[in-house]
C-alpha cells in the first residue's frame, strides 16, 4: 500500500492534480506516542461509556468479518483475534491513540504479499510508525480516490454479495435484518446506526425464541427411537395414557408460559393422560420464571394424577438450573431418564403396550 501511495503522490505532484481539481488528503499532523494515564473524570466516563459501547461493537463486528475475510490458510480464530485487539485498545489508550481492530486494508496488504506470520504483522506495523511519524509529509498530495480505490478493493473482499443473495433465497427475515442494518448504519449517525442494528438483531433472536413450539413425540414402529409426530415419514406410535412432549427451544420468561399452555393444551387433547415426558434434548437452559412455571406445572399435573418426567436433559447448564431451583427434588431423581423409552418403561400405566425387548430392535 506504501509503495501505491508514493505513486500517487508523484503523479499528483508532477501533473499539478490538486490545481485541476482533484482533492488531496493535504498536511497530515504527525505526533510520537507518549505513555500517560487518561485524565477522565467519572462526568467524563458517564458520558463517552454510550459512545464506548458503540466503538467496542463496531471493533467487534469489524475485527470478526475481516478474520473471516482473510484466512490466510487457515481456521479463523475470532476469540483470539478478540483478544488482541482488545488489549491493543487498551495500550492505544494509554497512548491517546484510537482504538484499535482488524484493519481491513493493511490486512489485506499482508495477505496479499503473502504474509503468513505475526512477523508480517509487525513490519507493517513498523511501516505504518515511521510513516507517521517521520513521513507525514510524503500524504501530503495522495489523491482521496486512491484511497476511495483501495477501501473499494478491501470492501469487495468483506462485502459478499453471493452470500448475501444467499441469505434472500432461504431466510427473507435475516435478509431484511442485513439491509435494514446497512441503512441504519449508511443514514443514520453512527452511534445511532451502530445501536439501532444491534437492538434489531437481538429483537430478532427473542422473536426467533419466541416462536419455538413445543412438539409431540412418537415412537418410530419398530424401534425404541421417539420422533417429533410432524417431522415422521410413517404414522407412529402412541402408548395409551403416556404424552411425550418436547420443547424446541430453551425454556425462559420468553416462552415458558407458552410452553405450560402447550402442556395444558396437548394433555387435554390425549385425555386421559397418566404420564407426561418432556424430551429435553433441546433445553440447554432453564431460568428462574421458567423454573417458577415448571413447579406449577407439576403441582397441577399431580392434582391430576398425572405424573411428569425428565428425559434427556444433557445440558450441563439445564440440570444445574434443575438442582439450583430446586426442580430435582420436586420432580424426584427417580423421574429423570436417560432416554424417552427409559422413561416410558419405567412410568407408563399399568397394562400399557411397550415394545418388547428384543435384539433386532433399533435403540436412540
């Protein structure tokens, strides 16, 4: 990139551009670095903290597309380059310079010179220092549409217009969230487009919890495999007086209530039902007003005479929220399964059909 500039530079200064109307970047004021501790009052941190934030976004989101923009042969590692950039920050502050992330040009510069280590880093680095501080000069006539060219040439490489076609054809609500995100951001003050885009994207995951339903399991003929009753290619198998239910999503004020009419609603429709079992593959999490819900769920259910057991709760999280909230005890030990069939074995009313155990019979 250097060497393009010092190009431009010349031809600016030897054709007289700047007099014909082309617009240069003009003097560039160097300064050296100077470790100090930031002078900011609590005013001043109450202040810049909303702008802050929006930086701390805009570095986030930019240093993870440019890791994935340029590889360089490899797996890209976000959290790491997270890291870097984010202890780089905080040296930049201790400098006065700006915070720093992924730049886009001067990565691209590097890969494209072929640059495969930290060393590369570090040279341009190096570079990029000693301009600063002893060659302002040399940008004093670099046209701004060299500089227009070369973010034109990176934004070709972080702007992926396959994957955004991509994205049109098979999820139209990500796809008016990616362009409403764009227009913020091109429209709208930075601040304001930076936080507009992040609210639409977190609106955008609670709507997608939202919408989880909670499904009926049955039992693929000829197997002990319990499958969602929508999702079957064969109609499957019910045992009498036993619902096998299962939530699509983690349970939480989002949809917890949902979830217990759900369970109202299905126990309703199978009547009589003597046995509940929520498949909890999908129930990575459990907070407290879901909590709150499933006790209640379970005191109306044995008001009933129907029983409710767990089966497949393999997140980690889930079962400590099961223990921490008390639902372990309510429930009873003896009402968590490995496995549906366990469950339905163990519970299932008395002179209920269940498969027979034989060797031949396919086990999930």
């Amino acid at each position: 990139m250097l060497p393009g500039r010092c190009g431009a530079t010349a031809l600016t200064a030897v054709f007289g551009l700047e007099h014909r109307g082309v617009a240069a970047l003009g003097e560039v004021a160097a300064a050296r670095p100077a470790l100090r501790l930031p002078a900011a009052t609590l005013d001043d941190l109450t202040r810049i903290a909303p702008l802050a934030f929006i930086v701390a976004a805009v570095v986030m989101v930019q240093t993870a597309a440019t890791t994935r923009a340029f590889p360089a042969g490899r797996d890209p590692d976000v959290d790491r380059d997270f890291v870097g950039a984010g202890a780089a920050s905080v040296l930049a502050g201790l400098v006065g310079a700006f915070p720093v992330n992924a730049s886009p040009p001067r990565t691209a510069v590097v890969v494209a010179t072929g640059g495969a280590s930290q060393l590369s880093g570090l040279v341009c680095a190096a570079l990029v220092l000693a301009l600063s501080a002893l060659g302002a000069g040399l940008l004093t006539h670099v046209p701004y549409a060299a500089l227009a060219g070369v973010l034109l040439f990176i934004a070709q490489r972080i702007v992926r217009v396959a994957t955004f076609i991509d994205v049109w054809r098979r999820s139209r609500a990500e796809f008016v969230l990616i362009v409403a995100t764009m227009a913020a951001i091109l429209f709208l003050p930075i601040q304001q487009g930076v936080a507009l885009g992040i609210i639409m994207s977190l609106l955008h995951g609670t709507w997608t919890t939202t919408r989880a339903r909670t499904v009926e399991f049955e039992r693929i003929p000829g197997t002990t495999i319990w499958w969602p009753k929508t999702s079957a290619g064969q109609a499957g198998e019910t045992i009498p007086g036993v619902l096998v239910i299962a939530p699509q999503a983690p349970l939480s004020f989002l949809n917890a209530y949902e979830f217990e009419h759900a369970i109202q609603r299905l126990t309703a429709a199978r009547a009589p039902v003597r046995l509940v079992v929520i498949e909890a593959d999908s129930i990575v999490e459990i907070d407290y007003t879901a909590a709150q819900v499933i006790a209640a769920s379970v005191a109306r259910l044995r008001a009933d005479g129907i029983a409710l057991a767990f089966a497949r709760l393999e997140s980690v999280r889930a079962q400590e929220a099961l223990a921490r909230f008390g639902l372990e005890a309510l429930i009873g030990p003896d009402h968590l399964f490995h496995s549906v069939e366990e469950a339905v074995r163990a519970l299932a009313p008395a002179g209920a059909v269940t498969p027979a155990s034989r060797p031949d019979a396919k086990t999930g």
